[in-house]
C-alpha cells in the first residue's frame, strides 16, 4: 500500500519537485512507476463557408478573401479544389498537423441561381452583383418555397452586406476623339440606328464597330438594364447589331483587347478590365460628362457604379465560422483582398489636389438645366466647409425620404469611427456636408440635407469622435444631373470632408 507520507506527496503535487523527479521517488521507493501527466490534444477547429451567386464576387474576390482569411487563420497549407463545374471550386486550407482547417466553396452559377441554395440552408451567404428584388422573392415563392422572407427583411443591415464595388465602362480605341456617349447614343449605337462615329460625335463617317460580351455576363445584365432599360438581357442581347463581335466564350479583356486594336471599336467591360483601351465619360441631359475613376466609383459619383452584395438569410443566425468571414471580409484585412481582387474596396479614399476647387465650380449649378438657383449663401457655406480640407470617398446615402441609413452607410460609420481614432487623425477635424437632389420645395431639400448630416454627427459624437460639424447645403455643387431619372439620385448624399490640423 501507499502510505499517508506517499498520499500527501501526490495530491500536494509535491511542491518543489517536477512531475519527472516525482515519477522517479516514487519508483525507486514503491517499485511503481507513475508517468508524467500528457497535455490533452487541442481538437481541431473547423471553418466551413459556404456561398452561391454571381460570378462577379465568386471567381477572384472570393479566392482573394479566402486566402486572405486562410493566413489570418494561421492556416499555412492551402489549395484550390474544382470539380467538374467550372463555376464551382472549394478553397481548402489546413493548419500543420491536423490544427485546424478551412474550406470556402463558391457555387456561382448567377445571381438569380444564388438565392434557392440560400433559402433552402445550403449556402450562407447569396452573392448578388445587385439589389434584391420583390420578383426575386416572388419566384421564390412561385416555387413553393416556404417561409420567404419579405423584401424588408432581406433589406436590413446585417442582412445586406456590401462586399465591394464596380463599375461598368464603355471603352473605344485609344485615340478615338469622341469626348463622351451619352446613354441615348449609346441605346442609338446597340439598337442599330447609330452606325457611324460622325452620328455621335465623331469627326469622320467611320462605321461603329459594335462589340459585347456574352447574355450570361453579369456586365452584360448591367448594361442591358441601366443603359438599354430593358431588364430581359437574353431579348436585349438578341436586339444587337448583327456586326457585334462573336460573343462566345468571350472575357472582358479579350472584348478590351479588340477594342483597343480596332480605331472603329466601341465596347463595354468591367473598370478593371479596361487595359489599354480607352474609358469614355458618360454624358447625360444636362450636357456634362463624368469620367471613371476610382475615387469616383468609391464615392459612387459615377453613375454605373454597381454594389456587390453578400446577403444572408433573415432570422437565421449564420454559424460561427460564417460570422468570422463576414466580419472579416468587411474588415481592412478583407477589403483589401477585394482590392487586390480588381474590385473597388471600401476602404476611405482621398480625393486630389483639384477635387475641392472643381466642386466649387460647380457650387451655384444645381445641374437641372438652371431651373433651380442655387443661393449664394448656400455656395459660401460649401466653400468655408470645404476649405483647406480633402473630401473622402465615404459617401453616405439614405433610405428614401428618411434620415435611416442605407446598408453600405451604416457599415461606413464604424469606417470612418476607425479613421478618426488613428493617432495621425487625432487633433483633425470634420465637416459632413449634406446635399439633395432638386425634387421638391428647396427650403425642404436643404433642412432634409441639414438633418442627414446632423444624424450621422450625433452618431460620430456618441462614438467618441470629437470635432464634428455639420452643414446642409441642399441641391448645390451637384455631381449628377438632376435631369435624368438614373443620376438624380446620386445627388441625395451626406459628404465627409477632413480637415487636418495645421
């Protein structure tokens, strides 16, 4: 038997004494031999995530992500498994001997294809290259699917994520002159009934040479649905000017590539797959014209800006490993891989050097064909809130006729909360300046901008952030043309100007 002497040793775990100078007493005293006690195994985590949808967000900006969430993992051993299905592949990640392991699959088969899976608990996320839309849940429904959700529900921040930004960009040679192509022009060029440069613009009789991309492409959905306005893209594509080019199996760079080698050629393409070929401003009723640019598609000033979604499904409380990826790929971290992914991240911008004198040009043209003046008081508020200060590409936008912000704004509050407290932001300041489109009374439009801006001040305050003004300016130094049903709405905007200390 063990003795109480013995007892004491092993259950005061003889103080002063290791476990392997324990084991020794003990056999050399009793004959038996105790071994050291083993650390337990740490079980290893899985990460699981699951997402269908548009190609646009499941091709490169999800592999992006995934390696990026993969590293942040301290996931070192990584590969990318596809099957058959060309639009279907699994990122697998594994930590050094069995520690952990992560797998992302993506299932982009389209858009409209990406919500079934959601609805049905097979993916956790919908990636949509726009909006949710009532038709989306009505055919849902269509298929007896039970429990849809309602447009609403699907609308709510947390629901509603923005991944990240693009931009559609009609491209021709290099050294076409034409300055710009409205969105008339270019119904005109893709219905037939423009056939040569000198009908838009163009200073010879040289025939359009008219190319696009394939029905399935989201770009091609875009352009169909903003430019053309017919939201059927197989009947839209099927009304092309038989001279397009052959659009099978074409990608947007090789459509930029012909392009940019064809002096007649005319296309539409992606921002970043732009290449070589030319990007034209886009002109609109009031007779100016808005070129792309990154800042530009950041502060969504330019109007064929699209947001790219992550959707989850209302009322279902996504796992833990989900949770983890969209929070991370709303994070810096996250939305850098969406830069290195060719998409325009959210990540705050700054403007150039010139950005605050050209809006001050501006300032008295409420860009609605002079109908509204703009009062003198409202441009010198701009010009004193806008002195000495660089606007950021933050731009915060509302639900409609509400001070409520929409699902990219309220995620771009704890951006710009995170930006102020860098030390290097410490003794700067703040002016958010509140604009409005022309529609109705202009004393309205000016309280209803004022407000805005005072909504996201109170929120800034209660985060902490000192420095905070805010000024309404109304319909003032617009950035679109109130004219015209697509860009007057970008006018109706909350802008962030930082002022830093001198």
């Amino acid at each position: 038997m063990i003795d109480q002497t013995h007892t004491s040793l092993i259950q005061g775990g003889f103080r002063g004494v290791g476990l392997r100078l324990l084991a020794i007493v003990l056999s050399m005293g009793l004959g038996i031999v105790v071994a050291p006690a083993m650390a337990q195994p740490k079980a290893a985590q899985e990460f699981l995530v699951r997402l269908s949808g548009s190609g646009l967000i499941g091709g490169r900006p999800v592999q992006e992500l995934a390696t990026a969430w993969a590293r942040q993992l301290k996931l070192a051993s990584l590969r990318i498994d596809s099957g058959m299905d060309p639009d279907e592949y699994d990122v697998v990640a594994e930590g050094a001997e069995g520690t952990g392991r992560m797998t992302v699959q993506s299932r982009s088969h389209g858009t409209i294809a990406g919500l079934e899976p959601l609805m049905r608990g097979q993916a956790d996320f919908w990636m949509a290259s726009r909006l949710v839309r009532e038709a989306d849940l009505e055919a849902m429904r269509k298929r007896n699917m039970p429990n849809v959700p309602s447009l609403a529900q699907f609308q709510q921040p947390g629901v509603e994520n923005v991944i990240g930004l693009t931009a559609l960009t009609v491209v021709v040679h290099p050294r076409n002159p034409v300055p710009s192509l409205t969105f008339q022009q270019l119904r005109d060029i893709y219905a037939g009934k423009a056939t040569s440069w000198a009908q838009v613009g163009g200073p010879s009789n040289l025939p359009i040479g008219v190319y696009s991309l394939d029905v399935t492409d989201s770009d091609t959905e875009a352009f169909c649905g903003t430019i053309l306005g017919n939201p059927d893209t197989q009947k839209c594509v099927d009304a092309f000017p038989r001279l397009a080019a052959p659009r099978a199996g074409m990608s947007e760079e090789d459509l930029a590539d012909f392009v940019a080698g064809n002096p007649a050629g005319v296309g539409f393409v992606a921002f970043s797959a732009r290449r070589s070929a030319r990007p034209l401003p886009l002109g609109n009723t009031c007779g100016t014209g808005v070129a792309p640019s990154l800042f530009k598609m950041k502060a969504e000033e330019y109007p064929l800006v699209q947001r790219l979604y992550l959707y989850t499904m209302p009322d279902r409380q996504l796992s833990p490993a989900a949770k983890d990826f969209l929070q991370f790929a709303l994070g810096p971290i996250g939305q850098a891989a969406i830069g290195a992914a060719g998409l325009a991240d959210q990540a705050p911008g700054v403007s150039g050097p010139d950005y605050a004198d050209a809006r001050l040009d501006t300032a008295n043209n409420a860009m609605d064909g002079g109908r509204t003046r703009v009062r003198a008081p409202d441009v010198r508020t701009f010009e004193n809130a806008s002195a000495g200060a660089d606007r950021l590409s933050l731009t915060f936008r509302f639900q409609a006729g509400t001070n409520l912000l929409d699902s990219r704004a309220e995620a771009d509050v704890v951006r710009l909360v995170d930006l102020l407290r860098k030390p290097n932001n410490a003794r700067a300041s703040v002016t958010l300046i509140g604009f409005s489109s022309t529609v109705g009374d202009y004393n309205g439009n000016r309280q209803l901008a004022r407000d805005r801006a005072e909504a996201i001040r109170d929120r800034l305050l209660a985060a902490g952030v000192q420095n905070v003004n805010a000024v309404g300016i109304g319909p003032g130094a617009a950035v679109a043309c109130n004219l015209d049903p697509v860009t007057s709405p970008l006018n109706q905007r909350v802008e962030v100007w930082l002022r830093k200390a001198g």
